[in-house]
C-alpha cells in the first residue's frame, strides 16, 4: 500500500522524509547531468555525489540495520558514497569524488527512488519495538540530508563561478530594495548565568548536553553587516592594513590575494558579484556573505567591534525575531531587514560567525558505532557559527543549531554580527 493513499497519509516522520527527499530533487532538477559530475575544489563535491551519498545514509543507518532480508542496492555503492564514517566501511578519497563518472546521474535518481520506496515500506511494516528507532534514525537522516541541500548549492555556485560562461542556477531577479536602519543600532544583554544548549525537539549531538554557562554583559547590533558596509571596508585599505588582521589571517589574504569577498569584482566603477542568480551588482543593503572567519574578525576590528560569541549569540537570538528567509522559498541571496527595531535577522539569510571555536560542550559523550562519528571528531581547528541561510531549510534552522568551519574557508554563505562589551 502507498503511503500516500487516504489511509496512510504521511505525517510526522514520513512527512518530512517526503518533504526532504523531494527538495533535493526539486534542487537537482536545475541542473544537467554534465552540470552533476564536477567537482571545483577538494572541500567540494558533485551534486550527484551527495544525492547519491544522502540516500547511502538511509540505505546503511536504516534500511540494513531494520529492514527484514536486507540486500544492499548495489555493494559497490558503500565504497563510493561513504563520507567519513571509518565504523562504516572503506571509502573513496573525497578529492576524488568527481572521477566517479559512474554510475550515471539516471541510475543515482534510480538509486534514490528505490530506496525511497523501501523507507516508505519499512514505515508501514517496522516490528513496533523497532519503530521509534527508525524513526529517529529517518529524522536524523533528513536533517542530514538538509546539511548536503545547502551544501549541494554552495558547490555548484562554486563551480558555476569558475566557468566563463557564468551560469546562473535560478534566473536573475530584481534586487529587493528596502529602507535599513544604521549600524547603531544596538541592544543590551545584562548576561549573567545563561541556560546553553537544546532542551528538546530535534537538534545534533553537538547541541548538548544542556548546560549552564556565564555570560558577560554584553550589546550585540540588531542587524548583520551589510554589502555596503564592506565596501566601506575594503575602500578605506581594510585588506591591505596589516595591524587588523590576526596573524594567520594576514597571511592567508596574501597566500590567497584576497581583495574582497569570495565571488565579487569590480567593475566599470560598481562592485558586481556572482551568485546563485548569475552575476548581479552587490546589494549594498543586503547582508555580506562569502566571507571566512579572518575577514569577519578583521572587519569588526575595523569597525572598533568584535564578533560575539556563540552563548551571546543564542541568548540574543532567544530574544531576536525570525524574519528570514529560507531555502523553501527559493530566494537564494541574503536580504536586507525588514524593519528598523529589535534583534533582526537571527534565523535565515546568512551564517554568522562567531569568535568560539568549535568544542564540546561540558558533559558531551559521542554515540557509539558509526553514527557517533556525525560530529563529535571534527571539534578542533574550527570556528563555530551560529543561525542560517537562504539556503538553509527552515525545517533545519534553529536557535541552537552549531555549524562549523575552518576560518578560512569562504565558500559557504557566511557573514557576520558584530558585538561588542558592555
């Protein structure tokens, strides 16, 4: 029986399994199968790449732990979509993932199909002492499946950015111009002894336990950092003045040439960029993005600021008003705010880092088996950032939601908020 027949339709898990599945593949309609198979950098991956691999996570996490006579799709295909689960398997070599020409982009949307018709089997026909781990298990998956929808966007713009022809993944759009308010816009945390970390619902290990910790007084800007202010930046020698810039920092600007955010030029005068919707002037009222951790920590130096926290950014964003937007609405590019009062901009539009590095919190224990390695190995050498994106799912977006990068990496749709002490 279908799960979407009158009887059985989808609800809870099932639903958001359906949603998610059928997101990416409203995602993956927009491109070609040439556009599938390439892969820009080694932090990258094709697109066929993580549809493939999002679906070899329900396959080996559900289907072969809760399915009854359990065979494999195709046992080749644990080798070459594995990601980094070592528990798991063999893998191939991540900068290698655009080789794999094979199987086609047709037998990976077959792929996906077949195994969406057996998690929508196994749902109806779980044992029930098995079924509220299949379910958590599915719901894990989905959100796991969100992280590579953001990422699949962040890739292919990057490949998108290398090819002369400057394809675009949606068609332009005229850019929203609305009234902002100044960067003094400022609001005041008296701090103190905070709660930290998710209490309930949904959230990635990494977002526990739970815990206490002390939160200094603090103002943190009702707003994140616009285009324009960036130009400001970059015209008064922001990335040409050495004394802003931590040391590491510094030198990775000069290594890489670093004149501007990632996927910006200038042009005839004006400052263009290159984004989802094909090249386009920046939007100076729009938040900044594609910028890495030592540009936002150099900016806000400049501004006389600094980046706040991440305790001060999820106390804040407890208080703040979630006014973004999201993958779901295919915007695809950060917008300005939409009013001039309060803490704005909190969940959508861009990530923001924060100045804390990414490590556990008091009392985290990993899961055992494979599943454990989901976060839990990645806590050194990153910086933490806080909120979402445009393309971020709303399903996915919360306030206690850690996402983490190297501080130089610029591809990822990350800008910033400043704060300061109080």
């Amino acid at each position: 029986m279908s799960m979407t027949e009158p009887d059985r339709a989808p609800h809870g898990v099932a639903a958001l399994f359906e949603r998610t599945r059928s997101r990416s593949a409203m995602l993956a309609a927009r491109l070609t199968p040439e556009d599938m198979v390439v892969q820009s950098m080694p932090d990258a991956s094709p697109a066929k790449w993580h549809l493939a691999h999002t679906t070899w996570f329900f396959e080996t996490f559900v289907l072969a732990e809760f399915e009854a006579g359990f065979r494999p799709h195709d046992p080749r295909f644990a080798h070459c979509f594995n990601s980094y689960y070592v528990q798991a398997g063999s893998r191939h070599a991540r900068p290698m993932r655009g080789m794999l020409t094979r199987p086609s982009a047709a037998e990976v949307f077959g792929y996906r199909a077949a195994i969406e018709a057996r998690i929508a089997a196994l749902l109806i026909d779980a044992r029930p002492a098995d079924r509220d781990e299949i379910e958590r298990r599915i719901e894990l998956g989905c959100h796991h499946e969100m992280q590579h929808q953001e990422l699949l966007l962040m890739d292919i713009l990057h490949a998108f950015s290398l090819n002369p022809l400057e394809p675009a993944f949606l068609s332009p759009a005229p850019i929203m111009m609305e009234p902002h308010d100044s960067l003094a816009d400022w609001h005041a945390f008296e701090g103190g002894m905070v709660e930290i970390g998710a209490a309930g619902g949904f959230h990635f290990d990494n977002e526990g336990p739970r815990h206490e910790a002390f939160v200094p007084p603090f103002r943190i800007a009702g707003r994140l950092v616009t285009a324009g202010e960036w130009i400001d930046f970059i015209e008064d020698g922001g990335y040409e003045r050495e004394t802003l810039w931590l040391s590491d920092g510094w030198y990775a600007a000069q290594a890489a040439g670093w004149q501007a955010p990632l996927y910006w030029r200038k042009a005839e005068g004006d400052w263009w960029t290159f984004g989802l919707r094909g090249t386009q002037l920046v939007d100076r009222d729009a938040p900044v993005h594609h910028v890495s951790y030592y540009e936002a920590d150099a900016f806000a130096r400049w501004a006389g600021k600094r980046l706040p926290s991440e305790f001060e950014w999820e106390v804040a964003a407890h208080s703040g008003s979630d006014d973004g937007n999201f993958v779901d609405g295919l915007y695809l590019r950060p917008r300005p705010p939409a009013g001039r009062t309060g803490v704005r901009q909190m969940l959508g539009e861009v990530w923001q880092w924060t100045r804390s590095a990414y490590a556990p919190y008091p009392g985290f224990r990993p899961a055992t088996g494979a599943l454990g390695e989901y976060n839990g190995k990645f806590m050194v050498n990153q910086y933490v950032l806080r909120g979402a994106s445009f393309a971020t799912a709303r399903d996915h977006a919360r306030a206690t939601y850690r996402n983490f990068f190297h501080p130089h990496q610029r591809w990822a749709f990350s800008g910033l908020r400043l704060a300061e002490d109080l």
